[in-house]
C-alpha cells in the first residue's frame, strides 16, 4: 500500500500543505493561523492517521550562534556540544548544532553552528495537533538551514555570497554563506509585493548585510560582497535593472528552474517563490532531520522499525525458503542414490547367490573343484605378477638420471601387437612413426598365448640435440629391459627418425619445443600358462 506523504511550509502567518503524488508534489491545501484554520488542519491530520509529514519553516526568531570548543574525541566533544546547546537554548525544545570544521591556527578548535527556534508558537501551532493525533512526524526542517547546505551545489553560486530567497508570506530569507558554512541569516518582512519595493528593500537589506559582516570581519573593508538573489526567469530582467552594481556590493539574479535543477530538485517556470523548490528538494532527497525532537518522532521511528523487521523476516522466509528447497533437492538425489546402490548391490547378490555351488560344510563334489581349478586359472591369467616386468623399469630410471618418464601403461593380451591406449592417445614430444616397430637384434620372436604389454614413453633431458648419444642411451635401456629371453622390446619411437623412408618436416616447431630427446619402448613379456586341469576321475 502506497504511503501517504505531506510536507507542510510553516510561517508566522500560517501553513502549506503540500502533498506528495508519485514523484510530484503538488499544493493541496492552505491554513491560516487562526482557528478555522487550526480546525481544518486538525480535520486533515484526523482523515490521513497513517500519513507521514515533513515540516519546513520559515520564522523570523531563528538564532544562530558560531562559537568553538576544544578538540576531544567524539564521545566528549557531543557531550560539550549538548551541554553548550542546553545553556544556550534552555527554554526552546528546538535547537539543533552542526559543526563547521576547524580553525586553521592555533590550539585548532571546532567551529559549531548552535540554532534554535527562540519563539516555538508559530510552530507549536501546527506540531501539537500532529502530535496529540500520533501522527508520524519524519523531520523539521528551516529554510536557513537547508539553504547552507545545498546552495553550494549550485556552480552559479559564488562560495562566498549573501542568498537571498523569497518564500510565501514570510518575506526574504537573506543567508551569508562563505565556503559552504552559514555565518548569519536573518528575515526581513515585505508588505508590498511589488517589483519597486522588491528592489527597495534588496538595496536596503544588501547594504545592513555588507556592514555587518565588515563589523564581524567576515569581509575585508574594501572587498566586494556578492548578493545572490532567486527569482523567477521575469524577474531576473527587470531587478537587473533596478539593482546596479556598486564598488562594494555586487548581484547577481539567478532563475530558480535552474537552481533547481541544480540542486537536484524542481521549480514551475514563472514562480517567484523559492518554498516549492525546497520541498520538492526534501521530499527527493531526505535531508536528515534539524528540529524535530525525539518524542515528536517517536511513531514515525516505531514504524521504521516495525518496516525494518517486516524486510528483515520476509527476507529470513525467503532465505528458509531457498535452503529449504535447495536441501530437499539434496535429499531427494541423495534418495536416487540409494535407491540405485541398493538395486546394485541386490543385483550382485542375486549373481553370487546364482553362482554359488550348494555344498553343505565339509563337502565337495568334483564338480565344483573342477570350477574352484578354473576360477584359480582365470584369476593367474588375469592378474598376472607386474613385478617382473616393473622392477627392471626402476633400476633403469635409478641408473640414467636423465630419463624422465612421461607414461608408464601396461595390458594384458593374446595378441603381441596389441598397443596400450594410454600410450597411443597420450601426446609425446614427437609424432610416433607410421612403419612397423623396429625389434632389438638377437631377440626371440614372441610365442602365442596371453602376454603382458608394458608401454614406455618418456624424455632424455639435455640430449634433444645430442642425436647420437641419445641413440646410444634408448639401446642400452633397451637392452636393459629384455629381462627374460622370450621378452620383445619394440622401439616405437627414437630421438631421430633413422629409417629410410622418414621425412624431415622443415615448419615444424614440435622438437624445438621440447625438453629433451623423446622415445617409446613397448615390452612384451609372456604370460607363462597354468597346467591344463585334469579330466575329472570318479571317485
């Protein structure tokens, strides 16, 4: 549901209701101080309970005070700032402070701004009933001080000038801003509306301004102070040529669309009042609050915290939700994998169960010794010993400390041809050759039967240009691993291609982008048969 937002112009003749709509903000009512005033406005108040206000006013008993006090740290330096606050404005529940850094010279004190509304009726006028009827009261802002804070975003604006704003019925709101920090601002009433007593009463008032702040020293005697005056686009003209430019005091008259727009806020074309630009400035950006005391804000605090912990356990559901999905999805894979281990793991035992003779303990047919013997011949055919194949592998790595193994694959065969896929499909530093493998002279050829295949491929380091030696060293290591008279040593590869119908492939950068002299050996080592079982014999 959309919340009702209004945000009320306050001077000592009345109030302003303005009311938010999407992301305009439009008039919407005017109460006089007086009591039908005060009646229709407490009738509003009464029709919106849950509608949020923001309060802006424009009042002629705003003080200001400048004063330092020593550097602390944070906790002791709000403390004196409070305390200093309290004597200063005993009798007024508005006040507020903002600090203006710190002087340059010195023991280097801050500079705190202490304000406070020195007359609160004019605005307790309007506070209480928003108060006696719970109402939500977000902030209390003063035109004064909104115009130091966000003037100096404006780039037409010099950073030291003298602001002057026009708002309905208070008058003008003449602020001295230097560097972005307020020194004095004060309200002068206008009775004629006139452009004549306009440009008076800006002469007038421009000239007190340059001889107070000569008084204060905030200006040197013959330096020029700038007046900046907002207006609408046809007043600009015409006070142009109603205020001229003298050697101490200098104008300037800027549109207010395009201080507005600078500001980041909005302004219709053609309106000489500067409040509907500060509040549409507060309902856009949400200024932090000035004057509004913490039991004035009470219920607009309350339900930001009920909001917060609204977001903060929808969010928590979500985020339960989201666990509670993504654990049952783990669950439920979890559930299939189980399911198929147990469909496995019966399926093994229907197959052992299957194959499982049905002797009673301490009998034993022929039958079923006959398939114990064959069971025992798979098994020795199957699982062969690696270890004569292997350990004369790790003596020869022990004794060439260049050899650098890149794969070591075996299988087991009936056919001495056959070649290890790990060897074939695993990439080498060099192609491995087209032509029949080359045997190692003296050789016995292989026998029939099951054999073991080792394949070997690896590196000599530091030999990749050393041909000769490399050739050298692939024959001793080839004549190392024939460690039984029917085992064949295959030389796949060589560090160079000698055989007679090898190619030299000039572009190519595969043996420049090797570490050392590749070659791969294939053993082949027969499987010596189990005897044949003997015919069964009856008992």
């Amino acid at each position: 549901m959309a919340i009702t937002r209004f945000y009320l112009f306050v001077n000592d003749l009345g109030t302003t209701v303005w009311r938010a709509a999407g992301k305009s903000l439009a008039e919407y009512a005017r109460c006089p101080a007086d009591l039908d005033g005060m009646a229709a406005f407490e009738t509003l108040v009464a029709q919106y309970p849950d509608a949020h206000w923001h309060l802006l006013f424009d009042l002629l008993e705003e003080d200001y005070r400048i004063e330092t006090i020593p550097h602390a740290n944070p906790r002791d330096r709000r403390l004196m700032v409070e305390r200093r606050l309290q004597q200063l404005y005993r009798e007024s529940g508005y006040r507020s402070y903002a600090f203006q850094g710190r002087e340059a010279e010195g023991r280097r004190d801050h500079r705190v701004l202490f304000t406070a509304l020195t007359n609160p009726t004019p605005l307790d006028r309007w506070v209480m009933p928003l108060m006696q009827a719970g109402a939500r009261i977000a902030a209390i802002h003063s035109v004064a001080l909104l115009t130091s804070r966000y003037a100096i975003g404006a780039k037409a604006i010099p950073h030291k000038a003298l602001i002057v704003s026009r708002q309905t019925g208070s008058g003008l709101r003449q602020t001295y801003i230097a560097d972005g920090a307020l020194r004095f601002s004060r309200l002068t009433t206008i009775d004629d509306d006139s452009l004549e007593a306009l440009s008076d009463s800006l002469i007038s008032e421009a000239a007190r301004a340059r001889q107070f702040l000569a008084s204060l020293r905030a200006l040197e005697r013959n330096e020029a102070m700038q007046v900046v005056m907002l207006c609408s686009t046809e007043a600009c003209a015409q006070l142009r040529a109603r205020c001229p430019d003298s050697e101490l005091i200098h104008y300037h008259f800027l549109d207010l669309v395009q201080v507005a727009h600078a500001l980041g806020s909005v302004s219709d074309p053609g309106v000489a009042m500067a409040e509907p630009m500060w509040l549409r400035l507060i309902a856009k950006r949400a200024p932090p609050n000035q004057y509004a005391t913490p039991a004035q804000r009470k219920p607009y605090l309350a339900w930001q915290i009920g909001r917060g912990l609204f977001v903060g356990g929808t969010l928590l559901l979500l985020g339960g939700l989201l666990a509670g999905a993504y654990l049952w999805q783990d669950s439920q894979a979890l559930d299939r994998s189980i399911s198929a281990l147990d469909q496995r793991t019966a399926t093994a035992e229907a197959t052992y169960a299957a194959n499982q003779a049905d002797i009673k303990e301490g009998e034993l047919s022929p039958t079923g010794m006959k398939h114990v013997v064959q069971s025992y011949r798979q098994l020795v055919e199957e699982w062969p010993a690696l270890a004569d194949g292997l350990s004369p592998i790790t003596e020869i790595v022990n004794r060439y400390p260049m050899l650098d193994l890149d794969a070591l694959v075996w299988m087991i065969s009936s056919q001495p041809s056959a070649m290890p896929a790990g060897l074939l499909g695993a990439t080498s530093s060099a192609p491995l050759p087209a032509a029949a493998p080359m045997p190692v002279e003296g050789a016995a050829a292989p026998p029939t039967g099951r054999y073991l295949i080792i394949g070997i491929r690896g590196q000599l380091i530091g030999y990749q240009l050393r041909y000769r030696e490399a050739l050298a060293i692939v024959d001793e290591i080839a004549q190392a691993l024939q460690v039984r008279p029917d085992a064949t040593v295959e030389k796949l590869q060589l560090p160079i291609d000698t055989r007679p119908e090898g190619t030299v492939d000039l572009g190519s950068t595969t043996g420049t982008a090797s570490a050392g002299a590749p070659f791969t050996l294939k053993l082949t080592l027969p499987l010596n048969p189990s005897p044949a079982p003997q015919e069964e014999t009856a008992l």
